[in-house]
C-alpha cells in the first residue's frame, strides 16, 4: 500500500549511492566495525576561522531573518566578484543565485527548462545524482559511456553524435567527481565549437571542485573559453568543496537573466531563500582570506600522492592519476574473477566493494554508481594515518585472493 501511493518519478530513481554508501559507514560504526571510510565525498577539514567568525558576527548583528531569494546584495555582490577574480568571468547580480548547495542549483535548473522528452547528455563516470535529477525533472539522460584511455574525458565527435533536435542540456563536470579528470583549454574550445552548431543547447558547467586542480594550467571556466556561449551557459558552483563548508549548504550558479530568473522564481515556491547565516559565511568565503584554500590543495595533493603510490603496490588494481578534485577511480578488472577466502569469486565492482568492506573494513563506492564499471571511487580527503591504514588492508585484501 505504501509503494502504491507514491509518485512515478519517486519510483524511477534510487537514493544516492555516495550518501547512501556513507550511511552505511554510519551504521557499522555504531555495530561496533572499526571501518576506514574513502566514501566520504566532502573535505575532513574544518570551516577556516574567518569564514566561522563572520558567520558568528551575522548572528549577534541579527541577521537571522529571510532574505532575498536570490541571495543577499552581500552575497550576490561577494559572487560576482570571485568569478571576476578567479574565473575572468563578469557576471550583475541578476545573473546569479544562491541556493541551498549547488544541488539545488542543478535540481531548479532542470525544473525550469525541461519539457517532457527532453533530453540531458551526460558523460559517464558521472556525478551519481545527474541522471536521476533529469528524470525527476520530466527529462531523458542521454549516457555517453566514457574511456579510461583518453583519460575518461567527452569528445567532440562524442558529442555531436550524441546531440539530437530534443538535446536541451550538456553536463560537464570539471574537474570531474569521480574521476578527477580536468579539461584543458583546447578541449574545452573543441566541445565549443560543437556546440556552436547546435544553438539550442544549453550548458551546465559544474565547476564546484575548480579549486583543487594539480596541474600547471589549472581550472579553466568553460564560459570563459567560449564567451560567445556564455548566454547559454550555467555555472554551477559554491562553497562546500574548496572552503570545507559542506555542512553550511551553499551553492550558487551564474547565467543568463532569464534563466537565473526562473530559477528564482522555483526557489520562491520551495526554500524561499538560503540560510542568511551560511549567505553571511559565503561572503567572507568568497571575497576574505583565500590562504587556507590554498593550502588545502597542496594537502590534497600531497594525499593523492600517497595513495597512489600505495595502491600502485595493490596488484589488481590500476589507477589513473586525478588531475583535479579529491578522488582516485580505480580500475578493479585485474580483481575480477579472482576468489575470496570465504569461497565466493569476484564478478563485479559491485562484489569488490564488498568484499574489502566485509573483509578489511574499508568502505569506497561502486563504479556502477557513477554509470561506469568495474570501478571504484575512493576519496583522499582523509587525514594520512587513515590512507596509509585502508590502503594497507585493502592489499592485505587483494593478496588474500585467489
């Protein structure tokens, strides 16, 4: 009876495997299980002090109440000056909007502009709630299946194939969650001019890692590459990832007036606007000291470092170096047919994961997750005592097998 009362578009989607793989960590933790976990998708760090104190001085000021629902002038302003700053990008404040966490920005995105049919390209390994937002949206993902010899990125001829007359959106996650892949300026200015010859598509550029990117060139803003595109372009961005506040849920996303207005208007009708506190955060996030995002991409770096290395020790397992974002994908096909000590055979990533969480007590994310297998996601934004453990037991694991 309770399943029959519900909606289609509840029925058509799964919860997310990320939060839904960290819950689990949650649960065993409270059984008792000393358990490693590489699921954790968010910085292990604290809010840096400044951004905390601003937040405390918003409160004892009395900013408590509703705001805009776009943001506060504050916040609006703070935005349009780091994408100015470190994007080279000039957006006015009725091009961007705050929301609770750039996931909101995604969900009223695709509220506002999808018509039943319409269809999403997306480019596996891809952020595991793309799809499904899509088609809570009344939209039709449409999967590009990606290619771990040309370093899991989209190409041009890719895409183009893949654009039909229902195409309304291309996602592209750079640096990309799960794989930490990174565009370049010349890859980006080739997606372009695809999509120059198709004007009735529209671009999400999710951007929310931009900050942890380890090569010498560095992020580069899609809109920035193809400024006569950026009327049809979204950024999506904000603060959890590089300023460790994911906890204070603040995204915001940049784009053309009438897009950001109807955004508006949805968010309206659903969260009003987003908490005045973490908008008061955001501001000294974006516009105060950036010293401690520095420093936290060179720790990230330091621990991608480490764990490749160790698990480069691993046998079975190959791993790509992530050029960006705080994540090894790990490709477990060396695994696959091998036999645990319990008896059972290793068929899928599914099983692996499996397996080093029932055996060792580390916990990662299914490849399948993010529409591409037999991989595993495992986060490095863990302290260095807590990688060197799990990436022990899991060899101890992998040199168990048969």
């Amino acid at each position: 009876m309770s399943t029959a009362l519900l909606s289609q578009r509840v029925l058509s989607i799964a919860p997310s495997p990320s939060i839904a793989a960290n819950a689990l960590v949650a649960t065993l933790r409270a059984q008792g299980r000393d358990i490693v976990n590489f699921t954790v998708g968010e910085p292990d760090l604290d809010t840096p002090a400044h951004i905390m104190e601003a937040a405390t001085a918003a409160m004892l000021a009395g900013e408590t109440h509703y705001t805009n629902t776009l943001g506060t002038p504050a916040l609006r302003n703070a935005i349009v000056t780091k994408l100015r700053r470190d994007n080279g990008l000039e957006y006015t404040l009725d091009q961007v909007v705050a929301a609770a966490g750039g996931k909101q920005i995604i969900f009223e995105a695709l509220a506002a502009t999808l018509n039943p049919e319409d269809q999403v390209i997306v480019h596996t390994p891809y952020w595991v709630s793309y799809p499904d937002i899509a088609k809570l949206n009344g939209g039709t993902p449409v999967v590009i299946v990606g290619n771990e010899a040309n370093g899991f990125k989209l190409t041009p001829a890719e895409l183009d194939a893949a654009i039909t007359p229902r195409t309304k959106w291309l996602i592209l996650n750079s640096p990309n969650n799960p794989s930490g892949a990174v565009y370049t300026l010349e890859e980006l200015q080739a997606l372009a001019q695809v999509l120059r010859d198709h004007p009735h598509v529209l671009v999400m550029a999710d951007e929310i890692y931009e900050h942890f990117v380890y090569t010498e060139a560095g992020h580069v803003s899609f809109p920035k590459v193809a400024p006569d595109l950026k009327e049809r372009m979204l950024i999506v961005n904000g603060a959890s990832k590089g300023y460790a506040m994911t906890g204070w849920r603040l995204g915001f996303g940049a784009g053309p007036t009438w897009l950001i207005a109807a955004i508006g208007k949805l968010l309206s009708q659903t969260t009003t606007c987003p908490s005045s506190i973490s908008q008061a955060a955001a501001v000294a996030a974006f516009v105060g000291d950036q010293a401690p995002v520095r420093a936290m991409a060179s720790l990230y770096r330091k621990r991608r470092d480490l764990m490749l290395g160790l698990l480069s020790e691993t046998p079975g397992l190959k791993c790509m170096t992530p050029d960006g974002a705080f994540y090894v994908f790990a490709n477990v096909q060396g695994l696959l047919g091998r036999r645990v000590p319990q008896g059972y055979v290793l068929h899928t990533d599914a099983d692996v994961v499996r397996y080093w969480l029932e055996e060792v007590g580390v916990a990662t994310v299914v490849g399948d997750a993010y529409g591409l297998s037999p991989y595993v996601r495992l986060s490095f934004a863990s302290g260095e005592a807590l990688i060197r453990e799990g990436c022990a037991r899991i060899r101890n694991a992998c040199e168990a097998l048969c």
